[in-house]
C-alpha cells in the first residue's frame, strides 16, 4: 500500500512539476521582451516549429532507447505511425501558435477541455452521439471560455484574440481525431513506447517540413544570435517536455489511463492559477466566473466518465461469474451424463 502511495506521488509531482515548468517557460518564450532595457523591445518569438523539432527529436530518441531496451515488436505500420504524428504536430502547433493572439491562461483553459475535442470532433466529421451530460458539459464550458475571453483585453484586441480561438479549435479537432485513432489501437495493444516513437518521429518530420515551408530557420538562427537569453529557455523547455513523457508514462505503467486523466486535467487548471499569479495576469470577477464555469464542466464530465468506467468494470465481471458458472454447471452437467452412461 505504502509502495503505491509512493508510486502515484512520484508520478503526479513529476507531471505536475514538469509540465508546470513547460507552461511557465513557454508563456516566458512567447510573451516576454528580450530586448535590452530602456531599448527596442525585440519582436515577438515566433518559432514554435523549431520547439517541437526540438521536443520530438529528443523525445524520439528516448522512444527507440526504451523499445530497444524492452525488445519492443512493432504492430502499427508507418501509414498509421505518420496519422498518429501528424495529428499530434497539428495540435502541437496550433496551440503554441495560439499563444501569439491570446493569454496563456485562456489557451491553457481551452486545451484543459478534452470533451471539447470530442464534441468538435463529432460535430465536424458527423459520426459520434452524445449523451445529453456530454452536450451539457460542452455547452456550459463553451460558455466559460466565451465569458472570460470577451472580459479580456480591449475591443482592438479582439480580431487577434478570435484567430488564436480558431487556432486552438484546430488544435483540439486534432486531439480529438488522435483520441479516436489511439482508441483504435487497443485491440492492436500498441505500446505505449512505439506509440510514441510513431509521435515524436512523425511530429518531428513535419515540424521540419513546416519550418521549411514557412523560411523560419534562417530568422530563428538570426533571433538567437541577437537574443541569446532564449537559448536556455528553449534548451529547459525540450528537457522538461521528455521528463514529463516519461513520468506519463510511469504513470500509466504503474496505474491507469483513468489516473493520468484525472491527473492531467487537474495539472492543466492548476497551470492556469499558477499562471495568474505568476505573471500578475488581471483577472476581474466575471472572468474569474467563466473559469469557474469550465471548471465545474470539466470536473462533472471527469467524475461522469469514471463512474461509466466503474459501471462497464462491474458488467464485465458479472459477465465473468456468470461465464464461469456456466461453464462449471457444463462440466457438471457431462460428469453427470458420464455417470449415467456407465450405469
């Protein structure tokens, strides 16, 4: 008992402190002024591109370690390795991308919203059906999310504030499709190692490509050199993505799914608070409404998903007995018939 106690407070401290830093220092990159005090302010960091190239290449390597390691056979083939990565450099790029025409807490509250990436899956492609606590949830978070950015800011920012809430529905569009394709995989029982080889190796393919594509490599090399100071934010921020990879993953090996759902949604939220307070962000009380709001959604669709979860574990094993009961008054039934026959 004491060993699991252990067990789930490493795992939760390590992705709560990981991704806690990953928040703070991407909120760092993306809204902060590297220039020199009392001179030009510097533009705006605009490579998140290069970020996940960074995160992906060291999180691949880490992959192939630990499946070379555990002698890992592969299941999926590279057409569904380049669906699972591709998606996931989607969301990736989306959301940090966001961070350039919203807050941080906004975007955080967003991408702390998993529901939202199912309903707008299955609003978008037509193939899912809710039940009406799904719907209520995705209504009263949609809600929230709609209070608190119309407090923020002033009437000019809001043409920049609605392309970044289009960029993070992009963004949970493809956490949506990912969850699905992942769910996929079950019957396949992918591991959770190549699943992410398959992700950091595709993510990292097209966060090059992407880079290429945009012309950023040369700009970013030019932006280091004028602004070194960004070089250890970006250098912590690669090192605390990976170590909460693996803490994920030590989570799920040593739990359950359902732990690290609960685990990371409350990690998200917290970001958020950490956030306000870390940065003084001015929150007024309508606001603060709205995060209550997204809050309660979250939570009630959490505690909703595990009790289904609970009530499918209970039906299996009813199913079970009544299989083995079966199965036992079968073996007594033919000892019976035996018995008979040799009279």
């Amino acid at each position: 008992m004491v060993r699991k106690e252990f067990q789930l407070f490493i795992a939760v401290g390590g992705i709560y402190f990981c991704y806690f830093k990953v928040g703070l220092i991407q909120e760092h990159l993306f809204k902060s002024n590297f220039g020199p005090i009392g001179g030009d302010p510097s533009p705006k960091f605009q490579f998140s591109s290069v970020l996940i190239f960074m995160q992906m290449l060291f999180y691949n390597l880490l992959c192939m370690a630990m499946i070379y390691r555990n002698k890992i056979k592969f299941v999926c083939t590279k057409k569904e390795g380049s669906y699972l990565g591709l998606l996931n450099f989607t969301s990736m790029i989306g959301a940090l991308a966001a961070l350039q025409y919203v807050s941080f807490p906004l975007q955080a509250l967003v991408k702390s919203c998993k529901i939202l990436s199912v309903l707008v899956v299955g609003l978008v492609l037509g193939n899912q059906k809710f039940t009406k606590q799904q719907i209520l949830c995705g209504l009263i978070i949609t809600i929230g999310i709609y209070i608190f950015n119309v407090s923020e800011g002033s009437a000019s920012n809001k043409s920049s504030s609605l392309f970044g809430i289009v960029l993070l529905m992009i963004s949970l569009f493809s956490d949506g499709c990912l969850a699905t394709l992942q769910s996929k995989f079950k019957v396949k029982k992918l591991e959770q190692w190549e699943m992410g080889f398959h992700i950091s190796l595709w993510s990292f393919i097209g966060s090059i490509f992407y880079t290429i594509i945009q012309g950023k490599y040369i700009q970013f090399f030019q932006y280091i050199q004028q602004y070194p100071q960004v070089v250890p934010e970006i250098v912590f921020l690669t090192i605390y993505s990976v170590l909460g990879q693996v803490f994920i993953f030590y989570c799920i090996s040593c739990f359950s799914p359902r732990v690290l759902s609960v685990v990371t949604t409350t990690r998200k939220f917290f970001t958020v608070l950490l956030s306000i307070m870390i940065h003084n962000h001015m929150v007024n009380q309508i606001q603060w409404i709205g995060i209550s709001l997204v809050a309660f959604a979250v939570a009630f669709e959490l505690f909703m998903g595990m009790n289904s979860k609970i009530h499918d574990d209970k039906k299996k094993d009813v199913k079970l007995q009544d299989d083995n009961q079966q199965e036992q008054q079968q073996l007594t039934n033919n000892k019976n018939k035996k018995h008979n026959h040799h009279r």
